[in-house]
C-alpha cells in the first residue's frame, strides 16, 4: 500500500517481530483477525515460533491466565485459512454481483453491490429514518431505594419505553 503511514507501521510491526525470540498472535478471536495477522507476518519474512493468546479478561489476573493458556500457532492455521477463503469469497461475490447488478440496471454508473456492505447500507438507511421520523416521547423508568437508601435502578431493553401509568403500577 503507497501510504506513507501504513508503511511506517508495517516497518514498525516487522522490526519487533524481528527483535522478538517468540511472536503471540493477539489480533481479534476470529478469521479475520487471524487472517489478517498471517498476511502480515507472511510479508514480513520472519519465521518464528507463533503462540495463539485468547484474551477474555483485561485484569491483570486474566491476561497472566490467557499467557499461561496460549496454544501454539500452528493449531489456528485453519482458522487463518478460513479468514482467507472468507475474504476471496467476498471479493467475488462483491464483484459478480456488483457486474450483475449494474448490468441488469442499464444503468450509465456502476451498482456496487457486496456481501457486508449491502446490509451495512441497510442499516444507515433505516437509521437515517428514524433519525428523520424522531419525535421527542417523555418515558419513564423505575427507581426503588431500599431500607438503607441504597439506590437501584430497574434496566429495560434499550428499546422499551413506558409510560407514566405503566411505570406506575411497576
């Protein structure tokens, strides 16, 4: 990539894996993350022994715990292989569809049509109405302190409101 940043990063990324005796694969605990982390280390030219950390827990107990439980590497290539073929398989299901589409269309642009991003769309647009329709709406939640005035507040799904009378008889 002719970007002068990512470079510097690359270049940042490739020198303390070179540095480093024993390289922990830390990316997001998916395909994509572990695909993405291969190509780079691929590019990289380093050939060092990889471990797989699996984070769940950001306390100092937790990553002492993820450090002890790393497995080795070679266990996720898989996992690395399936980010691959995921990332092939858009492109070519984003190109064909978007030559379908813009065929079907007469239309004089191109249709860009994609496996993410057509629901990514989807879900702009129908933000962007509600944004559009919003209309101030007063609700209510429920507050209840206890004996020894402690506070406590009753959680709803995000999308449920109540009334006055419904908070009420709560």
């Amino acid at each position: 990539i002719e970007n002068p940043g990512v470079k510097k990063q690359f270049k940042t990324v490739t020198s303390l894996m070179k540095q480093s005796d024993l390289i922990y694969i830390a990316t997001d605990a998916a395909r994509e993350g572990e695909h993405i982390f291969r190509k780079i280390y691929k590019l990289s030219g380093v050939n060092k022994p990889l471990k797989r950390l699996w984070i769940q827990d950001m306390t100092k107990e937790g990553l002492t715990k993820a450090f002890n439980n790393a497995k080795d590497g070679s266990l996720y290539e898989g996992l690395a292989v399936a980010g691959k073929l995921r990332e092939e398989s858009d492109l070519l299901v984003g190109m064909n569809s978007t030559m379908l589409v813009t065929k079907l269309s007469k239309s004089s642009k191109v249709l860009s049509l994609g496996r993410v991003q057509t629901p990514t769309l989807a879900m702009i647009v129908n933000r962007d109405k509600v944004i559009e329709k919003f209309s101030k709406v007063v609700h209510y939640s429920i507050v209840a302190t206890d004996k020894n005035g402690a506070k406590y507040e009753l959680l709803l799904d995000k999308d449920t409101q109540l009334t006055k009378a419904a908070a009420q008889s709560i």
